[in-house]
C-alpha cells in the first residue's frame, strides 16, 4: 500500500504531504507564540508600572544569541543547498554546525537563568520576569526539539539519503521550516522584551 | 473482537509477512484499526462521564441523602456515609464536562468518525500519516488515563468546572495540576491528528474527486481539523501559564491584593483572572463547532442517502460551514458577557454571535428541506438522523438569548445554559454518532446491527432525553444558579422545582437502560449480525464500493470519480442512485451538483 504525494507534489496543490503538513503545524505554533504575545501585551497595558527590559535583562548577550541563530538558520539553509547539490558531506558538516550553534544558544540562555535565580529574580517575582520565563522557556524547548530533529537527520537519519535521496532532501526542507519559524519566533521575542 | 472482523481480511499478511498480535490489533497503523480505537475509547469515556452525571444526579433529587448502594465505594474523602460532599460534587461536575467534551465527543467524532470514513470517502488507501495517526491515538489514551487518574490523588480531581477559572483553579487541589498536564495531552493529540486529517484530505482525494464532489461530511470534517488546529494553541499556552501559576508562584491569573479566607495571597499579583477566560473561551467556542460539525455532516449523508434524493442545497451547505468556521474564532466573549465588558465590545460580540447563527440556520434548514418530497427509509440511521434536525434546533434557538447580552444577564450560569448546551450536544451531536454507528457498522465489520434493537434504542433515549433536559430551560428561567451542590435548595425560589429533579433523575435511569439494547445490539452484531454487502444502504460514496470491511490499503482497484456525491433518483438512470465511482456509458464525467435541482 503506497500512500502518493510522500515525495512526488501532487499536481493541482504543487505540494508534498510533508511540506502542507509542516505549514500547518508552523500555523498552529503562530496562534501558541501569539497568545503568549497578547497575554504579554495584555499584561502590560493593565499594569500600573512595568520595567523596561533593557534594566532587567542582558541586551548584548542576548543580541549575540539572535546573532547565533540566525546564523543558525544560514547553516540550516546551506546544508538543505548541500543535499540538493548531491553532497552528503558537506551536508552532514552544515547541519552539525547547525547543532552546535544550537547548543551555544542554549548555552547563553542557561547563563542568562542562572544569573537572574543567582540574584532570586524567580518567574514569581513579578508579571514580567513571569512571561519573560515563560516566553524564552517555551520557545527554548521549541529549540531543543528542533535540535533533536536535527541531529537524529545529522546522525542515523542520514541513512535514508542512501535508499531514498529526494525523500531524504525534502525531510530536511521541513527540518529546515521548523527551524527559521524557531528562530522567527526569536526575533520578535528578543525585541519585545529586551528591548521594549 | 471487533478487529478482528476487519482485520481478517487485512494487515498480518498485507505486508508479505506477518505481524505480531501487538502491531495488529493495538499498535496498528491502519486507519480504520485505529479509527474503531478511538471510537471504542470515546464510547467508554462517554459511558464513564454519563455515571458521574447519575450521582450528580442523585444529589440533585435528594440533597443531603446518602446514595443507595455505592456510597460507600465513594470514599470518605468523597461521600462520608455516602453523602456527597461539595468538594466532590464539583470534582464530578468539571470532570463530567471535560470528559464528554475532550475524552468522549470529540475523539468518537473526529478521531473515530474522522479516522474511519474521511479516506475511504476520498478514495485513499490510509491516511497520510499513518505513524502520527497512531501516535495522536496513544497521546490521546495517555490524556485519558491521566484525567481519569486524577479522582485517585489527595483532594480529588480537579473541581474547577472545566472551565477552570482562575483565581479558584490556581490555588484548587493536586487535581487541577493533573487536569492541566491531561489537558496538554489531549491537545497535543488534537493537534496532530487535525493536520493529518487536512493533509489527507487536500492530498490524498481520488482522481476525479474535486472539492466539489466531496461528501458533506468530508468538509465538515475539513473544518472542524481547521479549527482544532489553529484553536487549541492559545489554550495549550493558557495551561502552560496556569501551571506556572499553580507550579512556579507566578501571576498570569493572579490579581493583586487577592484575599482568600482572610488571608492576603502569596503570590507577587498583577495578574488578570480575565486573562485566563478569554484565553480559554478563544478555544472553548471553537470547540463547539467541532462538537457540532462532524455531526451535521453525518446526518447529511445519512439523509441524502435515505431520502433518496440529492441534499438541497449542497453548495450552499459548504459555503455556509467555511464561514461557520471563520466567524466562531470572532464570538468567544459571548461566555463573558457578565465580566464587566464595555458596551462596545459586547455589542461587537452579540453582533458577531447572531450573525454566526446564520450559517447554523443555513445548514438545518438545507437538511429539513432534503426531507421534502422525499422518499423517506425510516431505518435506525435515518430516524436517529432526522431526531437531530428538531432537537439540535431546540438547542440552537434557545442559544439566542444567551447571546443577546441584555437576556443573557437573566440567564447566565443558570440551568437554562445547562439546557442549551446539553440540547445540542446530547440529543444534537451524540444522536448523530449513534446514526452514524449504526450506518456505517455494516461497513467496519461486514455485518448489519439489528434493527429492533435500534428502534428501541431510539425511541426510548428520545424520550428520556427530553425529559432530562426539557425542565432546564424552566429551572433558569426562575433563576436556580448552575453548579450548585445542592441543586439550588437552600434558596426558597428554587424550591417548587425540587420535583422536577426527582422527575429528571429517573429519567436520566431510563435514559441509561435504553442504552442496553444499544450495547448489547452492537457486541451481538459483531458476532451474529446479518452479513452486510458492500453497499447494503444502496449508497453513492466511494466507501460503499470498498469491501465490508475493507482490507488494509481499503480498494482493490485504485477509485476514480465521475460525478457528485448525492446523485440519488437521476431522472432517466436505471437505479435509484448512480455511485460516485460509475463510469459514465458515455465517458464523460458529470459535473458537481448545483445549489438548486
């Protein structure tokens, strides 16, 4: 029993299975990111005093961390490039960077917790500390699926490019959607409450 | 048991080997396998909340009493000398409500319903992802377990409603963490099966199949997977800040200077417990569209295919569910009308509201009107269908004044609500899954259900239900509040309507005993069931050209699709009904059927 359209896009959509599955499921982590955001506009807006994020958190370092994903998604982007140029090595070397750019950012934002728990600014503090915890917090898991995903792709996965290579290629074009929408996600976090 | 019927024909062999017990029957990737999983678990977690009702029940009718029989399997935690407590009482209330919704309702409709018919109908041979398929089945299982789970902890389950209002939810027992961790579960499953089922359904349609010439159902189905897709979120981020609440210390929902029992809460405040409703209701109205929806486009195929004549107004029906769909993410405040909301906004949501009951009114209307002049089978499908069309009509004009603002003042929180959601969820959608069982029955297991049975089946939940639920609407009009652990009788205007619970406790007793015949009828079926063809309704959609049941992969040669999906009683054709898959003598496909004919 072959279900079509897994590879080949199915003439009258112009799509594969995957790739409308992952636009769906990048949808459906828009309206999660987004009630997190309207519950912090909601939040502020009622608050009789609400601090600047600039005097409560660490403006460079987490510049360096959005710097360090966005990098992140260039590798991503040059490792899908290296499969559709039939080069597996230079794949494998892309998306490890990928990875290891993961870990940096994750890196940073375990640094930058332990600094606020060091001083006892807890999520129960105050609304801010609150949804700033909770925003980075949910978005670092995001990250960490996506590391996940992309290191099973990086190590065993890579078998399939031997069996199935167009299979294997558009597996990596959805691994490398999830990702920018991770680091999108970061790039509307970062100002908001950083810099905001 | 049950898969065995199907799986007879099916997996062992399918793949060239054979398959373990365990990947056949439990860890199954086959659709219909897991659809019957879903449908399965949904009819015991609905049987399982309709008991939590039947001591709700007994405390209604006899406040103060100790229950008969089972008081003391309760607990002394629950019902000391068999006497229902409040806490108790309101941890059966919100766990009622939240397993027929999230554990029984939608998994039947959408995952059991969905799962089964949604490819056969578009003539694919499983879903397009099978292994997520199966994943969002064990998500939804492990939900299910963790709620139930829940009564089993100190403090009980959780005792919020299942509207979980903040500040009550934050500080309410160990239930309520477990409700929350349950609720990111089932959530988690929703989300993964509702971008199966739209993958499957934009991908995965027969040649010929345009979108046009797909059942009802199919779209409905369509619908209701957009909504849980994009609906859900802002809950599962709802929850994930309420556990922080509960968990972490925070104050998402926590107002400042909160007083409990005299003492100032210790928790840092400025938090919004309106931040928690609107969030939670964002989805909560979607949610009764996916309550509602696989239920209407049950009952239009099971009308247009016992009336033998197309469904009037088909297009008009699929226009009027894509905006039925857009419109119900714009009108969720109408739960909130009571917080205090300005004028503008509420006159935005009462807008929004009544002009939302526009397409509902499109879609009831479209199918009362396939009635007419029609040449009517008044087999059990079609009588549990046709009892949808009044009773799910009682249901939604009785919503109107809760939508208008001004009468909702009256009527909000009382019985009246009560009768209103229950009118269109109980005998609304749950009468069209009890059709929907008995039309498709022959078609899962290759056997007819015994029409008797049925008909006694029918005929006394119709009854019993009515009589369940008929008194509400009088009960809030006189304004006994909702919720209330004793049913509202320690105020003197609810007192001349204590008969009426004693009335409506029997009733719900009877309501269950009519469910006998039901699950004996489906069990003995299996079994000893009249052997069913491949179409013994003389259908015209692509899953009655299948085997009954079908085999792994469902057709033994790849469908193609020629014409409409209700082309019943075409002038001058042989039979009463040409099928969808028919080649034209001539060659040339029929267009889709047009709003009139």
């Amino acid at each position: 029993m072959d279900i079509p359209y897994v590879v080949d896009a199915r003439p009258d959509t112009g799509l594969n299975n995957a790739k409308l599955a992952i636009w769906l499921f990048l949808a459906s982590e828009v309206m999660l990111f987004g009630a997190l955001f309207s519950s912090y506009v909601l939040l502020r807006v009622a608050a009789p005093v609400w601090p600047h994020g600039y005097d409560v958190l660490n403006v460079p370092v987490a510049t360096f961390n959005t710097l360090v994903l966005i990098t992140s998604s260039v590798t991503m982007v040059m490792s899908f490039a290296s499969l559709k140029m039939n080069d597996l090595a230079t794949f494998k070397s892309y998306i490890g960077i990928t990875v290891i750019l993961g870990f940096v950012f994750l890196g940073v934002k375990a640094y930058e917790y332990s600094e606020k728990f060091s001083h006892e600014l807890y999520p129960s503090e105050n609304t801010f500390l609150a949804i700033y915890f909770t925003l980075t917090g949910l978005h670092m898991l995001h990250v960490i699926g996506g590391m996940i995903v992309n290191s099973y792709y990086w190590g065993p996965g890579s078998k399939l490019w031997h069996t199935a290579p167009a299979q294997f290629t558009n597996r990596i074009e959805v691994a490398g959607l999830y990702w920018h929408f991770v680091d999108l996600v970061w790039i509307f976090l970062f100002p908001v409450l950083y810099l905001l | 048991m049950e898969h065995a019927a199907i799986l007879d024909h099916a997996a062992p062999h399918a793949h060239g080997h054979e398959q373990s017990f365990w990947r056949t029957y439990v860890f199954s990737l086959d659709h219909k396998v897991i659809g019957i999983q879903y449908a399965i678990t949904g009819l015991l977690f609905l049987l399982f909340g309709f008991t939590l009702m039947m001591i709700m029940r007994w405390q209604l009718a006899y406040p103060g009493q100790p229950i008969p029989v089972i008081g003391g399997w309760l607990g002394t935690a629950n019902a000391p000398g068999g006497i229902i407590l409040p806490e108790f009482y309101n941890q059966l209330g919100a766990m009622h409500g939240t397993i027929m919704v999230f554990l029984g309702v939608v998994p039947l409709a959408v995952g059991g319903f969905g799962n089964f018919v949604v490819p056969l109908q578009i003539g694919a041979p499983d879903m397009a992802f099978p292994k997520l398929n199966m994943a969002s089945y064990w998500v939804y299982f492990l939900g299910g377990v963790t709620m139930f789970a829940s009564f089993f902890v100190p403090g009980g389950a959780a005792n919020s409603g299942w509207t979980s209002y903040a500040p009550l939810s934050v500080i309410a027992t160990m239930g309520q963490t477990i409700w929350l961790f349950g609720m990111v579960f089932l959530i988690t499953s929703s989300l993964l099966g509702s971008i199966n089922f739209i993958v499957t359904i934009v991908q995965l349609r027969a040649k010929g199949l345009t979108f046009m010439r797909l059942p009802f159902f199919v779209h409905a189905q369509l619908v209701t997977a957009f909504l849980l897709l994009l609906a859900f979120p802002p809950l599962e981020a709802a929850g994930v800040m309420q556990l922080m609440d509960r968990l972490a210390g925070t104050s998402f929902f926590m107002p400042s200077g909160l007083i409990i029992s005299g003492q100032p809460i210790d928790f840092s405040g400025g938090g919004s417990p309106l931040l928690w409703q609107h969030l939670f209701w964002f989805l909560a109205h979607p949610e009764v569209y996916v309550l509602i929806l696989p239920a209407m486009g049950i009952v239009a195929e099971i009308l247009a295919n016992n009336t033998r004549k197309p469904l009037w107004g088909y297009r008009v029906m699929v226009l009027s569910a894509i905006f039925l769909g857009f419109m119900s993410f714009i009108v969720w405040a109408h739960h909130m009308f009571m917080t205090g909301m300005g004028t503008t906004i509420s006159a935005f949501f009462q807008t929004t509201t009544m002009i939302i009951s526009i397409p509902s009114v499109i879609i009831l209307s479209a199918l009362f009107l396939s009635l007419y002049g029609a040449s009517i089978r008044f087999n059990t499908p079609m009588l549990f269908a046709i009892s949808f069309l009044p009773m799910f009509g009682i249901g939604g004009l009785t919503g109107l004044p809760l939508g208008l603002a001004p009468s909702d003042i009256h009527l909000h929180d009382t019985y009246y609500v009560i009768g209103h959601f229950h009118y269109v969820v109980a005998p609304g959608t749950i009468f069209a899954l009890f059709a929907g069982i008995y039309y498709w029955f022959p078609k899962a297991t290759g056997r007819m259900m015994n029409e008797t049975l049925g008909k006694i089946h029918f005929w006394g939940s119709i009854v019993f239900m009515n009589l369940i639920f008929m008194p509400m609407f009088a009960q809030g009009l006189v304004g006994i509040n909702r919720r209330l652990w004793d049913g509202g009788m320690q105020y003197a205007h609810a007192a001349p309507y204590q008969g009426l619970n004693v009335m409506q406790g029997y009733a719900a007793w009877a309501m269950f005993l009519f469910q006998i015949p039901f699950i004996i009828n489906f069990f003995m079926s299996i079994r000893s069931g009249k052997p069913a063809s491949k179409n013994p309704w003389d259908a015209t959609t692509l899953e009655w050209t299948a085997p009954s049941p079908p085999p792994h992969g469902n057709f033994t040669s790849v469908p193609e699709v020629f014409r409409g999906p209700y082309e019943y009683s075409v002038p001058g054709a042989a039979t009463d009904f040409l099928p969808q898959a028919q080649p034209d003598s001539g060659g040339a496909p029929t267009p889709a059927p047009t709003a009139a004919h």
